[in-house]
C-alpha cells in the first residue's frame, strides 16, 4: 500500500520506508508492553485483512525524528506491484514467502541477541529477579588486643549473601540461629571472652569480646602460688566477663583456666574466691584439651592441599604443640588428625622470669633457646616426610607470632585483620626476631604493636620459637590470632548441631 502523501509503499510490517535523501534505513522502535513485545499475532492479522488504520498513518516524507518517535501498533499491507526500496533487513509479506509476524522478523531476531544475556526468546525474564534486601547490619568495630568488640576474618559469616532470601522474610528475622555461645580463657597472662553467633556451617559471628593482661602467673614459678595481686587483677577482669554475659541471653557458655590454676598450689581456692566476687565457675582443662582446643580454633587455617602441620600455642606459664598429618581423607574436626602433641612447662612468663627479660643480651637469648631444646629433646616424635613444598608449614597461635607479624608489617597500631592468617617467610621470621634482639627494653616498649605490657616478655617467646623452628624446620609459617576461645566456640556450636539444624530449616523453608 502506497502512502497518500509521499508515495511510498509500507513495509510488510507495518513500517514505512519514507524516502530519505542520505539514503540511511529507516529504524524501527520496538515497544513494549508490562516488559514483553508487542502482540506479534495481532500485526500478522492486520496484514491479512486489510486493515491499515492506524498501521498506515500519514507521514511526511523526509521527517526522520518523527518517523522514529512514531509508535506503530499495526501492520501494512501486502506488496501489491511495483519494487519499492527495500533494505536487506526487510522482509516482503507477499505470496509466495507467506505473512511473517513481527516476532519473525531479522530486526527482531537482532534485538533478542542482544537481550539475550538477560531475557527469553519470547522477552520474559529467564529468572525471576529477587527483590533487593535490606542492608546488613554494621559489624562491630575491631578494637585489638585489649578492645571489647572483635571481628574474625574466617569466622565471619557472608554478609551479602544474607541481605535477601528471595523476599520470603520480613524484616526483622534473623537468617541465622538466634542462639549466643561464650567462651572464657583464663591464662597465665591474659583473661580473654569471646560471645558469637553461629553463622554459615563451621562459622561464627562475633557479637562481643573482651581482652586484658592480668599476668595470673606471675611469681608463681618462685613462689609455687598465685599472688594477691595477681588473683586482684584477675578477678576484676572477670567481673568485666561477668557483666558483659549478664547482659546478654547465652544459650551455652564454657569457661576455662590454664597452666596458672593448673600449678598453683591455690588454684582451686582461686576459683572458688571467682565464684563468690563475680559469680563465673572457671574448670581447669588439662594439657591435652588445651592442645586440641587451639588446633580446634585454627583448623580454618589450614588448606586443603596441607598434608602435615606443626601448630603451637606459646603461653605464659606453658607451650603446647600438636603434630598434625592429614590423609586423603579429612575429617570435619582438624584435631582428628593429631598424631603427637606435647605440653612444655614453659612459657613466656616463667622463661623471662628466670632469665630476665629487660635486657636481653645475644648470649641470654641463646641460653633461652638451649632450655627449650632440651625440652623438645624429651618429645618422641617421629620426622615429618615432606614430598613436596607446599605439603607442611607451622602454625604459630599466641601473642609472640602476631607481634613479630606486627612489627614486620609495621603497622602503626596492631590491627589483627591484617595479622590474623598472614603468612612469613623462614628469612622474614629470622630478621624480625634479629631485630627485636637488637632494640632495648624502652624501644620495644614504644613499639605500638608490642608496648609496655609485653616488652619484657617477647624476647622470651622468640626464643621458644626459635627452638620449635630448629626442631621442625619450615619455610614458611602462618601466624594465628585465634586460639582457645575460637576452640571452644567451634566444638560447643558442632556439639550442638546448630548448623546442621539450621541448614534443615532453610531446607524445610524452601519447600
């Protein structure tokens, strides 16, 4: 059909194909209606019959931007007579190649390749598309080693993937079990709290922490008893425990003591005098559980393709190490796999006691270092077979290893996301406890990622370090700021089977 102004025939599709002095193609503008094109069906009865109402609308030839803003809801009729121009994307309704619909068109199979990646063949979404959730909720801030709130790069749970869960929760449930777990280190040095929040499978959120240096050991290699003082500044570390799992609802709680209660000769009374001030019952855990624990804390630090590990745990009244060999079959519970583990009656409180830690000269850190050798001696261990590089590393987990992690990073003040999991070097690990040897006590001290707290008692762990490094030498190490709290954390939440239970219910809500 010809157009009564400009002469022109209109396309198979409805389209007209105006004469234009540059000689460009006309273009065809698809609309869509709810998100799908235009009724094809509809287009091909118009050609059928006839009926070019508003199909074949006038236009003014020549008046391409009116041409193309131009919505056309019909088609045009058949070629009649006559070649008018065509462009090779333009298909002839005529006999002979039959009525195509508008959704068989070239130009329509253009537009779909080039939808293809987010729509159907027919314009409709492959997946429907969830609906935005709602913002995560901040996590709480670090605040180092003695802060009240930590977070746990490899404890911590994916928190873009719980923004949404395909619209079927309202606002205010929580994705993940409600149920709160605390644990409780009481060491020689440190009183530590963790309370978590299980998350995805074998991981936790950190709702709130708590960390302080009571020193609970020191004297007591001396004396064989735990100081007025010291006990004081214990029990006012736990009444801050006390408060703070008060104030929250705890599904479960373990809270424990180490090598200090473990060789005093008034431990127990202690721990009774606890009871009564703060209302928290500590138990003593022998040696092994506190092995097993730290490994516990640190399995999520050792890859897949480890095949043996040496983790240590340097204390401040003992040292536990834990020789670890992983088959081809893993287990869930990475102290499974200890082979041998021993717990030397040495720490940095009691090394540095008996051989000064102020001032730390060359010869009294090598005498250090022989002390423990002969320690180590005594551990009937069988060697490691190392078949390739990257089949055995230590595991450093204690305050020593993430301070030489810190002062090799320098950081400006000790920041455990950076040092938590950060791999050193055999030659990196040799220069920084070099370096520590050739600072005085006051220059340690004014190192932010050491301070006046631990100045006294680094040198002390370097040199139980360094006696672990010339048993089980490794090329390279992984330092851990994780330890018995992150243990106790994982065994009570697997006891439990909160992620089992709660992978059930996401299952039984899918359905």
């Amino acid at each position: 059909m010809e157009d009564p102004e400009s002469g022109q025939r209109s396309q198979g599709n409805g389209a007209l194909a105006a004469g234009r002095k540059d000689g460009k193609k006309s273009r065809r503008r698809k609309g869509k209606r709810g998100g799908q094109s235009r009724n094809a069906n509809q287009s091909a009865q118009h050609v059928l019959s006839g009926d070019t109402g508003e199909a074949a609308r006038p236009i003014e030839a020549g008046s391409a931007a009116r041409k193309r803003k131009r919505r056309r809801r019909g088609a045009g009729a058949s070629d009649e007579a006559g070649q008018p121009h065509r462009t090779s994307n333009e298909i002839s309704a005529v006999a002979g190649q039959g009525v195509r619909s508008d959704s068989e068109s070239v130009p329509s199979r253009r537009n779909r390749r080039k939808h293809r990646g987010k729509r159907g063949l027919q314009g409709r979404p492959l997946v429907h598309e969830k609906p935005v959730g709602h913002p995560a909720q901040p996590q709480p801030a670090p605040a180092g080693r003695n802060g009240a709130a930590e977070s746990r790069p490899g404890h911590n749970d994916n928190r873009a993937a719980r923004q949404s869960d395909g619209g079927q929760r309202s606002h205010n449930e929580h994705p993940w079990p409600d149920e709160l777990y605390a644990a409780l280190d009481l060491g020689t040095n440190n009183c530590r709290l963790l309370i978590a929040q299980p998350t995805r499978p074998g991981q936790f959120r950190v709702v709130d922490a708590f960390s302080r240096i009571v020193r609970l050991g020191e004297g007591l290699a001396a004396s064989g008893r735990l100081s007025d003082d010291a006990m004081d500044r214990a029990v006012d570390a736990l009444r801050v425990c006390a408060s703070k799992l008060k104030n929250r609802e705890i599904r479960r709680m373990r809270l424990i003591a180490t090598e200090a209660c473990r060789q005093a000769s008034n431990g127990a009374q202690f721990l009774e005098r606890v009871v009564v001030e703060t209302g928290l019952e500590l138990e003593i855990i022998d040696r092994e559980t506190e092995a097993r624990l730290a490994v516990s804390g640190c399995s999520s630090l050792v890859g897949r393709e480890t095949r043996s590990v040496v983790l240590f745990d340097i204390g401040g009244g003992s040292s536990e190490i834990a020789v670890i060999r992983i088959g081809d079959n893993r287990f869930n519970r990475l102290a499974n796999h200890i082979t041998h583990w021993t717990s030397l009656p040495v720490g940095v409180v009691t090394l540095s006691e008996r051989h000064g830690g102020r001032d730390v000269t060359p010869d009294v850190f090598e005498g250090m270092v022989i002390e423990v050798q002969g320690m180590l001696a005594a551990f009937d261990c069988p060697a490691i077979d190392i078949g390739h590089a990257g089949d055995f590393h230590l595991i450093g987990t204690s305050g020593t290893v993430t301070t030489l992690a810190g002062v090799h990073l320098d950081l400006p003040r000790y920041d455990r996301r950076k040092v938590d999991g950060i791999w050193l070097s055999d030659d990196e690990v040799s220069a920084m406890q070099a370096k520590l040897l050739s600072w005085d006590f006051a220059s340690r001290a004014a190192n932010p990622c050491i301070g006046p707290d631990r100045a006294d008692l680094v040198l002390a762990g370097c040199a139980i370090l360094e006696a672990i490094r010339r048993r089980w030498p490794s090329p390279r190490m992984r330092v851990a700021d994780r330890g018995l709290r992150e243990g106790l954390l994982t065994d009570m939440m697997a006891d439990d089977g909160v992620w089992r239970r709660h992978r059930h219910r996401r299952g039984q809500r899918g359905k």
